[in-house]
C-alpha cells in the first residue's frame, strides 16, 4: 500500500483521538500545535505521569528475532519500534496490539508476551511509547495516542488483518489508548475491534492521582478520561482488576463497567485476588483474556484450559547454598518487631514467586516447596509439603510447574497458583504477612 495513505490513516485515526464530547473542533490534533510537544515535554506533570525506566534493549541488543523488530512509520522520518511476537504453535488468524503499562518498556514484557501469544493463539504487537526503550520523543497524551494508531495501521494496513480480528490490550496506563482507538475505529470506519482488553483501567489519570498525592493532584490538566471513552464504542470489552490494586483502586474498574452497562453495551469484569503488580498469571490473566478471545470469536463455544507450554522465560537454577545466601542477606533487611519466620519467608517468597516458583523456609535452613497462598496482601500460613533434598547437585529449576529434582514428597505447583511479578504500574514491593 503506499506510503501517503498509510501516513493519513495515521493522521485520521490520530486526530480521531483527540476529539472528545466536550470538543470536537479537529484544530487540535496530534502534531497540528508545534508548541504543544515543547510544552508538554517541559512540564513537571507530565514528566511526572511517564516514568520511562531505563531501558531494557538496544536497537542492537535484545531478547527477540531481530526479524520481529518492526519499524513503525509515525510520521515523515519518523520511525518507533514495535516487536512482533509470532503464535508459533497454529496459524494464528488475530492480532492483540498491547498497550504496556508506565514504569517499563517492551523489552520488560517480551518474554511473558511470548507465552501470552501461544496460549491465546493470536500474535502480539508490543507497541513503544516515545521516549520509552529504544524510542525516541517525549511522551504526553498525544504521543502516545499516535503510536498507537500507527501500529493499527500499521496491523491493518501493512498486515492486511481486518479490524473484526484486531484486539487491543491495555494495560493500566495503556488502557487510555486502547480504549481511544476503540472508539476513533468504529467513529471514522462503522466497524468494530475483535475486543478490548482493560487490564488495571483507570477512570482518568487525575483521578488516580487523586487517589495516590490527594489534593495536590488537583492543579494536574486530565488526561485519558477512559470514563467518557468506554461508552464511545460498541466492541465487546473485558475488564481485568485486582481488588486490593494500590495503585488503581477496584472502584475505577466497576465505574467503567457500570458505564458500559447504562448504554447495553458489552462489558465483562473479571476480578482477581492480588495487587497492581502481583496477580495469578494464569488464573487471573492468561484464563480470562483467552476465554474473552474465544467467545468473541466463536460465539457459544466452550471455553477450554490453557494448555501447558514450554516456558519461554530462561530459567534460573538456584542450589541451596545460593538460597540459604539470599535468604540471610533478606533477613538482615528485616525490620524490627517483624515475625521473623513469616517476615522472611514472605519476602523471599515475593522474590523468587516473581519467577514462577514458591518455596517457604523452614527451621535449620531447609527448604521446602509449597503451593502459594491464594490472596496476596493477607495472613497467609506458609506450610511446608515435603523435604527438600540436600545434595550440592540438587538446583531449583524456576518455572511454574517445577519442583525440586530428587525429591519425591514435594507437591508440585499447579499453574494456577502461580503468582508473578509483572512491569509496570508502582515500583515492586515486599509482601508481609
């Protein structure tokens, strides 16, 4: 297709997003004020609201198939990159654009998206924002609004996919997008996303930060009032919120919800036990999102489990010196008047069970495996479900369905209570019992 109706595909969508209720004048699309990246850029707010972390690749170092490095065209001379993860395991008919959330870059979420790509048996488009990874730019509201179109043009006019197979997945800062281009499709073509996929919304950025600085957050201008967006399109949505989430309250995610259902408009939340950052991988992420998948694209089918799959993620073998080491160094970390035994237990348990497996300490130094707790942020007993073998040769292989090699007491971990550690959103934290 040629490159001028690819860049005013990108140009409509863009200013598309940009026209609310309350404005629809189009004077002021993406890119049309010269001014308004310099100002944006010099604001403390929003320098504030984008936490670019460093980054994770280079245009020359990272984790994927240099194969499956797409240059995005934004603009004249302009490029972003975006990663392409490929369904390797079925000829894979939809694509999911994701929308990662603030505090980390496509390079952070490459490998959980591989396996994200083969269990909902769709390709996954991991789109940058500016200034974040390898990107270039400064970003604010309409920077990002415009990579994001440029990758579903990019999707449906380079890739040749039609927008009834484009889902987008937006994970807490990325819901604002996603909801946005939803809505900009369906107003500029009559048609409809494959779905969309809420992970961790917000109502609007000045209402969380209402939430986290109180007051203070009141002389910050809005940005991505998903409130008004999410009743701008008629693609089937599903909504996925932890209750105890720090960051974004749960309330945010049954406000949207409850907007929806005022219009007759599709809308299934799904809740999860866990935090902003700590939720089941599979019960409370990979589950949800394929059944969504699946019942938008065959209507009344029966939903079907994940399958298991070779683990993308490089494991880690740990001997149990090494975790004896770890375990002293949290424990030094530990402050006073904790419960020793449960203070540190959770904490190395908030370490490793980033990596997929969980284990629990036990008196004298010996560790046993254990099946995880089932809500995050509650007392929770960490009861031992065998011994583990003390061999030098014997090593931890971190993976959701390892155990500890030679040791036939140990009850495995099943996926479904595996909890992980996701990118994004707030800075990691321990847990505490």
């Amino acid at each position: 297709m040629a490159r001028e109706s690819i860049d005013a595909t990108i140009e409509t969508i863009a200013r598309a997003m940009t026209t609310t209720a309350a404005s629809s004048s189009s004077t002021s699309f993406l890119g049309r004020d010269a001014e308004w990246p310099a100002m944006e850029g010099a604001s403390l707010i929003n320098r504030a609201i984008f936490q670019a972390p460093a980054p994770s690749y280079t245009a020359r170092r990272h984790p994927w198939s240099p194969a499956h490095l797409v240059a995005v065209r934004s603009g004249k001379d302009y490029d972003f990159p975006c990663v392409w993860v490929p369904c390797r395991r079925t000829a894979a008919e939809r694509v999911v654009i994701h929308c990662h959330a603030n505090a980390c870059d496509i390079g952070h979420i490459h490998s959980l998206c591989a396996r994200d790509a083969e269990c909902w048996r769709a390709h996954v488009l991991l789109v940058e924002y500016p200034g974040y990874g390898a990107a270039s730019g400064t970003a604010y509201e309409r920077s990002v609004d415009r990579h994001v179109a440029a990758a579903y043009a990019y999707v449906t006019e380079e890739c040749g996919y039609k927008p009834k197979d484009v889902f987008v997945l937006g994970r807490s800062l990325g819901s604002g997008p996603a909801t946005k281009l939803a809505a900009a499709v369906e107003s500029l073509y009559g048609k409809e996303l494959g779905g969309v996929i809420l992970h961790s919304p917000f109502t609007s950025v000045k209402e969380v930060g209402l939430f986290l600085l109180g007051n203070i957050a009141h002389v910050m201008t809005d940005r991505w009032d998903n409130r008004e967006w999410v009743q701008r399109y008629k693609a089937k949505t599903l909504i996925v919120h932890a209750v105890e989430d720090e960051v974004v309250p749960f309330e945010h995610a049954k406000i949207l919800e409850e907007k929806r259902r005022e219009l007759n408009l599709h809308c299934r939340l799904h809740s999860t036990h866990g935090t902003h950052n700590y939720f089941s991988y599979y019960r409370d992420y990979l589950q949800p999102i394929l059944d969504f998948i699946e019942s938008t694209v065959k209507p009344g089918g029966v939903p079907y489990k994940v399958a298991p799959l070779p683990d993308p993620i490089p494991r880690a073998g740990f001997s149990e010196a090494q975790v004896r080491n770890i375990m002293s160094l949290v424990k030094a970390q530990a402050p006073p008047g904790d419960s020793e035994q449960d203070s540190v237990g959770l904490r190395f348990y908030g370490m490793v069970d980033a990596m997929g497996e969980t284990i629990s300490p036990r008196e004298g130094g010996s560790l046993d495996s254990k099946k995880g707790f089932a809500r995050f942020g509650s007392n929770s007993s960490l009861s031992a479900a065998g011994s583990a073998a003390t061999t030098p040769q014997n090593k931890r292989s971190i993976s959701p369905n390892s155990t500890i090699d030679g040791n036939t007491d140990v009850q495995e971990v099943t996926p479904e209570d595996v909890m992980i550690l996701t990118p994004g959103g707030s800075k990691p934290r321990f847990l505490h019992a």
